[in-house]
C-alpha cells in the first residue's frame, strides 16, 4: 500500500501514514490534498483519487520529538552502508570501541558494519585491526518530526523532498 506525507496546517512535515489513514483524515475533512497519486482509488461506489501529500486544515501541536538511539536510526544516519568497506549488504551495528574494553553503547561509538567487516574486525579497535573508519560517527545535529529512517525515506520521493527540511550532514539537498 502506497505511504502518504502528513503535513501539519504550517506545511511542516508530521508523519509518514497510508493511503486509507489519509483519505479518511481528507473525507473528514480535517486535511486537504495537495499533491495526488498517479492511480485513483477504486471503490465500490467509484473512483477517488489517491493523495500523495495530504495538509491538516489546523495545528496538531505535538512536543517536540526525542531522537532515538535505534539500530534502524544508526543505520539511516549511515546511509545503509558499511563504514568501514562501502558495501551495502548484509548490515548489522558495531561498536568502533567494543563494550569488553570500556566502549559506551552511543551514537559516537556506534556505526553500520556489513558481516565481514564485523568479522574482520572481531573484539578490537579500528587500529588494533588494521581498518579505517569512513567518517567519524556523531550523533545528528537536529530533531525531526518524523524518524531519521522515515526521514530518509522520504527525501527520496522527489514531490516530497520539497517539504522536508534539509539536513547537510546526511548529504540530503533540495530538487
């Protein structure tokens, strides 16, 4: 089933749901549609057309979110790529200083690991294996309303993008 892009009333991005979720907010007429699918929805009174990007017709005040330490938030932060090799297969986590010698459970100690890698590199530092890390891990720099792997997601659907803020450390920029 197709995803849509839930903006709040001030077009600020609020959450990523399903068609039906959006088409029930639009008939409620709570949201309007700004943007469509290319195929209708068909029911058995017709066809509807199916939205893409849907807008809250009022504010959803909502605190602001906490940005989760998750193995699928490390991995979205890392493109989906192995940091030490480049590949993007078979991923798992890895900490760059193993937990036996002290090292912390944190974004800075956490990093995407394809299995080989992982297995290479065993219960040692980066240096003590011979390996260099691409870049240094660090915890991202800002918050989003949607999760940093739903965020990424998204910046990949070009009608989308133009929503979403632009966060230059995951290389992300505006069409």
């Amino acid at each position: 089933m197709a995803e849509v892009l839930l903006l709040n009333a001030n077009y600020e991005p609020l959450n990523v749901c399903n068609v039906s979720r959006a088409v029930s907010l639009v008939l409620l007429g709570k949201a309007e549609i700004l943007h469509e699918h290319d195929q209708p929805i068909r029911t058995s009174r017709g066809t509807i057309v199916s939205p893409s990007i849907v807008r809250m017709r009022y504010m959803v005040k909502r605190p602001m979110p906490q940005l989760r330490l998750s193995r699928h938030s490390i991995l979205a932060r890392d493109l989906y790529t192995c940091q030490y090799c480049g590949s993007r297969k078979d991923l798992t986590l890895d900490h760059v200083v193993p937990r036996w010698c002290g090292g912390p459970h944190t974004w800075e100690n956490l990093v995407t690991c394809c299995r080989k890698c992982n297995l290479k590199k065993g219960d040692k530092t980066p240096q003590q294996a011979n390996m260099k890390l691409k870049k240094v891990p660090r915890r991202p720099h800002f918050v989003p309303y949607l999760s940093l792997p739903k965020y990424m997601k998204a910046m990949q659907n070009d009608e989308w993008a133009f929503y979403l803020p632009v966060f230059e450390e995951f290389g992300t920029t505006m069409n």
